[in-house]
C-alpha cells in the first residue's frame, strides 16, 4: 500500500455534530437506523428539521411512535412546500419517523389515495386522527402548517383553512354543503384578520363547525 504524508482534515465542529447525531438516534430509536441516518443528515444539509422525536414526547410501549402535532410537522418540512407526493416516497419518510403503518394505510384507504397523494389532503386525514371534533382537527393542522414564530396564535391564510374545511366536511358526510358555506361566509366576514391570515383559536371552540 503506498505511503502518503497527506493528513486528513477533521472539521472542528464534527465531534459536536455526531454527538448531537448520537442523541437524537437514541431519542428517536429508528427502525432502520441506515436509511434514517440519510434521512437526518440529508435534512440537515438542507437546513431543515430532522426526523427527530421530541424530547416532551413519551416513549410508546409498543415498537410503534404514537403520532403527535409535533412529528406531523416534521413530515410537513419534509414534504418542502409540495402539493403532491409519491405514495412510497411519504410511505418511507412515515417509516422513518417510526409510526404505525396500520394508521399510514388507515388515512391511504379513508382519503382513497392512490400513487400521487395531495399533500393536505393526507395531513387533514392524519390531524383527524388526533382531533375528536371537526374544530380541534382544524385547529391541530392550523398549528402543523403555521409558520409564525412569535409565540403567538398560530395562523394560516383563509384559502388554506377553506380547503381543508371543505374536504374534512365532505369526507364526514355528515355536515350539509350550504351549513359549510355559510360557516365559511361568517369566518370569511367577521373573523379572519386584514392580512388575510385566520388564528386557530378562532375557531378551535367553535362546536357548530
């Protein structure tokens, strides 16, 4: 083997960046430590968040990680602003992140999905999962989509939340067209702000949605 005098380059800052990498596979326990390490350091290159459980989350006792807010935002930076999505594609990024996979087909069968997923559509479908009423639902996707930082309500602009209505109303069926209207019509006129942006916690409470 020949001989070199070439030294190679640590980077300073490499201890501390597999350090932080250490604790956060022992925090998120992937199933598939490979695939999630290119997972961790591809988001991190990108400047995004990494698939990483939070520390506030508890360690389920099964195998599986229970679904949080938290986790689905993660999804959602993955996601990168994109309205569609490859069903493998978002099926790995959700195995990564260690959720169940009977839930994952649950919200695939419920939303009728096929190959190419609407991103919201899918996220409204997972938020249902958490949210016992149509109201907590939205307010659940409210805080996942929300970029506001200031401590404040979270927010998201009114189409966005006409959307979501819409859809989540027509997949339970049970709320009439002309009640989704004129719902929309009030929030349209009396609640969302100037800039165009409704709060979630103007309508979190709001049982008649």
């Amino acid at each position: 083997m020949p001989q070199t005098d070439k030294q190679v380059c640590i980077p300073p800052e490499l201890p501390e960046l597999l350090k932080q990498f250490t604790k956060a596979a022992i925090r998120t326990q992937p199933p598939d430590l490979i695939q999630w390490a290119a997972e961790y350091f591809g988001a991190m290159s990108r400047g995004e968040i990494p698939p990483v459980r939070e520390r506030s989350e508890q360690i389920p006792l099964s195998n599986w990680t229970e679904l949080t807010p938290e986790l689905l935002k993660v999804l959602h930076s993955r996601v990168a602003g994109r309205l569609i999505i490859h069903a493998d594609e978002l099926a790995q990024m959700w195995k990564v992140l260690n959720l169940p996979t009977d839930l994952f087909n649950s919200v695939m069968n419920v939303g009728r999905f096929t190959e190419e997923i609407e991103w919201l559509k899918f996220l409204a479908l997972a938020c249902s999962s958490l949210g016992v009423t149509i109201a907590k639902t939205l307010k659940i996707v409210c805080e996942v989509l929300s970029s506001d930082h200031d401590g404040g309500p979270p927010r998201i602009p009114f189409s966005t939340f006409q959307f979501l209505y819409t859809y989540i109303a027509e997949v339970d069926g049970e709320i009439s067209s002309s009640h989704v209207s004129r719902m929309l019509n009030y929030i349209e006129q009396e609640v969302i702000g100037p800039d165009g942006l409704i709060k979630a916690c103007s309508f979190c409470d709001r049982k008649q949605l």
